[in-house]
C-alpha cells in the first residue's frame, strides 16, 4: 500500500512538472504529449511487433544503422560497414562514444553515464532474437539467416561481425528494425522478462516511470551521443504519453491542446477534420499542423487458394476468373473518397505499395474498376450475374467492418451475394493463421524498406502458422524467383524480379489490394522537426517545442 501511495504522489508530480498546455509550464521544461489508444504490453525491443511499441522503443534504443524520411539506411552506433564479396560477413565499425542510460547495475559509470556499448552487447542483443528461452517476436530477422550464436562475433570492443548462412541483399534494411536494438545484458539479465518494464537503452530519450493503461513519462538523455550540427539532441526535456482509448476523447484533448500530437483520424470525426479530397476542412484551416504522407502499408482482400483445404475445396472462390472478376468489381477511388477521405492511393499497381524503393506503376499492372470486365469474367466462369453461386463469407475486424460493407455492396452490383463475419482483430489474426477463413480483409505493414519483405507473403516457404502466406499461395516459378533475389546485389535487377513476382500474383488474383495507406498526423501549430517516415516510425529527437 506505502509503495501504491509513493508512486502515485510521484506520478502526480511528473504531471506536475510536465504540465500541458501552451509551453510545459514556468519552469522551462519542454514535453511532448502525445497519447496512444492502446496500452503498450512491453518496452522491451525484442518484442516491438507493433506500432505503439515501436514508436516508444524508438526513443529509448539505437541499433547498428537507422534510416531516415527517405528510407536511407544511415549510420548509428555502427560508424561504418563493410560487406564481403560473397555477401556472406557483415563486419561494422562501431562509435566508441555511445552509453547505456544511467542504472545502479552498472558498477563503473562516468560523468552520470551508463556503462560504454561494446561490440559484446550486439552479440548478446543480436543472439537474444533467436534464443528460444526469449522468444522474440524478431526472431524471423535471423532464424533462417545465421547458423547459430557463434555467427555473431565481437572481433574487439569496437568491431562487430556477421556471418550469414545465405546472402541477403535486404540485411542492411533488416537492421534498421527496432528489434536489432542494443540492449545491456546485465540488466536484462538482472529483470529478466520485467526488463519490459524497466528498459535501458541508448537512445535519445530515457525512461522515467510507467503505470500502465495510464501515463508513460521518458526524460531526455542528457549524455545522448547524436548531434545535429553543433547542436546536441533532444531537443525536448520529455515525452509523456497518455492511454486514452477512446478516439474522439482524444481528439478533443488535442483540440484543448493537452496533447501536442494526434495521429488518429477516423472515427464520426473524420468528416468534421477532413473534406472529401483529404485537405483539412475551413474549421480546422491554420489552428493546426496537419500532414499526409506515404506510408508502406497494403490494405487489401485475401483469397485462400489452396484447393485441398475443406473449405476452399467447394468454394466459387477456387477459380480464378471469379477472383479476377471481384478484382474488377471494387471501386477503390469511391472507397477512398467517401469512406477514408481522400487518405490512401487506389493500390491498382501490385501489393508492393507506392513509396517503396523499386516501385513502378508502368511496371505492375493491377486491376482498375471495370464492372463490365467483372460482369464478363464471373459468366465465362459459370456464374452469369452471379447465378449458381452460394453466399461467400468476408471476415474482416470491427475496425474495417465498414469498408467490407463498401465492399459487400460493390460485389452484390455484380450478383456476388456476400455475408460479413465480424470479430475482434486478434481473432480473425487467429482464424488467418490456422487458414479457417478463405476470404478475408487483412494488411501489410513494411517491417524493413525492400519489396523482399512483401513478396515474402507468397513464399511456399512462409505457410502457416509460421509465416504469413495466409492465401496458401503456391507457384514454383515464384518460389525460384524469389530465392534468386537473395544472390543479386544489384537493386536495379533486384526491384526488376520483384516487379514479375508481384505481377505473377496480381495475374493469380489471390490478393486484392484495396488501398496503399497514407500516414495523416496532426501537430499544434508550435511543434517543428516532426516527422514521420514511410514505415510509420516516430522520431522525436528531432522536435521542437517553442
């Protein structure tokens, strides 16, 4: 009970001193206030499979390269890399000026640092990943990739070395995922799996306190090693987060200015913020900052292909001039106009979306809206205006419940009778990974900036339940392809395969994609050097309060 009593008198003075408002109160201390709609289920990196987790993780951590708002992989800890000619050895030079945050586990600190980073910390980090005792959710960045821990070597304090099993033209972009955080294996090993709660990293902010569902609060790292210019980072005294799951609850504290920051525009208040062509409406005109930019994200519609399976085995779905025709059917600028706001562009050029390195319009045909091609494909298949053809079932989660209405409508233009199943996201995750459902709504989010990464969704290889070829796609052609990317370093040659792979699946027509997602966030009009990237990955070192 005293320990309840002294956290929350502590909390209330960390609110107390990053107050709200129009600056962060009269003592001078700038914090951003941000809020999430979710509460987070970890602080450590190994288990950053999510937005929320990565945005915070992001703050706290560094890895070996980061990348910046043009998906460039930059240096970080590691100075410089080099790869050798068989593309096997990875070998990195590492900054000799990088500390951990402060924490009384290490035992010789200087100047308040934390203990200096060394090349032994990435082999613990790195091997943790794969460590079944761990179970990192970033195990799949090296599962198949190394041998075992003895492919990660501290050649000395400052080089670091790793020997693939196979050669990976995307490793670098890999790198840059917040899983590949240094982490320090005396803490780890001290909290063991409550170093959720209590992380210690490098990055440019650290953690404070943390009462979950309700306030998170990250100090500045006043011994952060990064600079821009002269001039030392972060700007900000602190980042504090609130849980508020109500969406529109949230919107209003934004329009209060209690927060500095609002990502979530949907909901009965999309209409109120945004006209139909996506531009903000004369309410909100000049009051506050609002920004729309790519973000490597398909929306789109799964078919499950495989004809053993008993509920594909009778289903319409198995032929392909239907799964074609319902690729036709689906007016995706009306959907992006009326149900989104003119936020996402129609995803008419394969499932690797716009603003990822390679893409190409002219070179992936997708499918645009063409009722009468729909109408001809469903009779050349049997079903003339969908006659013979049972009910199908699309199983979506309550998020998207009214875009697979839109959808609903569109098919049932065209004669295709649709029932729509809905569940909670993590069920219909579930169903997705047991291949229980054959028609389905789902979404891909770029883990790293390489098309590799979306085309890894039709690998046989990937089936489930431990991959996500959740539409049992399977075509040996494609296979060859894509295992025959790995060997070309070459990104020019490399984006060209990609492009005949994502033109062999579209053709196939197992997947529709809807939309290729737009990042649309919202700060008050005193916030700059904010930024979000194509992945969606926050970066805070960067901002400032005025």
């Amino acid at each position: 009970m005293h320990r309840s009593i002294i956290h929350i008198f502590y909390a209330l003075a960390l609110l107390a001193l990053f107050s709200c408002g129009d600056n962060s109160s009269g003592n001078g201390k700038k914090a951003f206030n941000m809020n999430l709609d979710q509460n987070l289920t970890s602080l450590d990196p190994a288990f950053s499979r999510n937005q929320n987790a990565m945005w915070m993780t992001n703050q706290i951590f560094n890895g070996l390269v980061q990348i910046d708002s043009n998906l460039n992989t930059l240096p970080c800890i590691a100075k410089t890399w080099t790869t050798s000619p068989d593309g096997l050895t990875y070998t990195f030079i590492l900054r000799n000026d990088v500390y951990f945050h402060a924490d009384p586990l290490f035992k010789q600190t200087e100047n308040g640092k934390g203990r200096k980073v060394t090349a032994a910390d990435f082999v613990y980090s790195f091997y943790r990943l794969i460590d079944p005792k761990v179970a990192s959710s970033g195990g799949w960045i090296f599962s198949d990739k190394v041998k075992d821990s003895t492919s990660f070597k501290a050649i000395n304090d400052t080089t670091f070395q790793i020997s693939l099993s196979k050669p990976i033209p995307a490793f670098m972009n890999m790198l840059t995922t917040q899983y590949c955080s240094v982490v320090p294996h005396e803490v780890v090993a001290h909290y063991g799996k409550d170093f959720r709660s209590h992380p210690i990293g490098t990055g440019p902010f650290k953690f404070k306190y943390w009462k979950e569902d309700e306030i998170l609060v990250l100090l500045k790292n006043e011994h952060y090693w990064e600079k821009a210019g002269d001039q030392q980072l972060p700007y900000l005294d602190a980042v504090k987060v609130t849980f508020i799951s109500d969406k529109q609850s949230a919107f209003m504290n934004f329009i209060k200015k209690e927060l500095d920051f609002f990502d979530k525009v949907d909901g009965s208040y999309r209409d109120d913020i945004l006209t139909k062509s996506g531009n903000m409406t004369a309410k909100y005109k000049g009051k506050f900052n609002l920004r729309k930019s790519p973000y490597l994200c398909t929306e789109y519609i799964g078919i499950m292909v495989d004809t053993n399976a008993a509920i594909t085995k009778n289903s319409p779905l198995r032929y392909k001039k239907v799964r074609q025709a319902i690729n036709y059917a689906i007016d995706k600028p009306k959907l992006i106009k009326y149900l989104r706001n003119g936020i996402g562009i129609p995803a008419t050029s394969g499932f690797v979306p716009q603003g990822m390195p390679g893409f190409d319009s002219t070179a992936v045909k997708g499918y645009h809206y063409n009722p009468r091609k729909a109408a001809a494909l469903l009779a050349e298949a049997g079903f003339p205006n969908g006659k013979g053809m049972p009910v199908l079932t699309l199983s979506t989660s309550t998020t998207y419940k009214d875009l697979i209405e839109f959808v609903q409508g569109e098919l049932g233009d065209l004669g295709i009778q649709v029932k729509v199943d809905v569940s909670h996201s993590a069920s219909l995750r579930d169903l997705m990974s047991k291949n229980e459902v054959n028609f389905f709504r789902g979404s891909w989010i770029a883990d790293y900036p390489d098309g590799e990464n979306y085309l890894a969704v039709f690998y046989s290889k990937n089936k489930v339940p431990t991959g996500p070829n959740y539409t049992a796609y399977y075509n040996d052609e494609f296979d060859k392809l894509f295992e025959k990317s790995f060997y070309i370093s070459d990104a020019k040659k490399r984006y060209e395969i990609y492009q005949q792979m994502d033109r062999m699946v579209m053709e196939y027509g197992n997947m529709i994609p809807i939309f290729y997602d737009q990042s649309v966030t919202m700060t008050q009009n005193n916030i700059t050097g904010y930024f979000i990237n194509p992945q969606s990955l926050m970066i805070l070192k960067t901002v400032k309060k005025e």
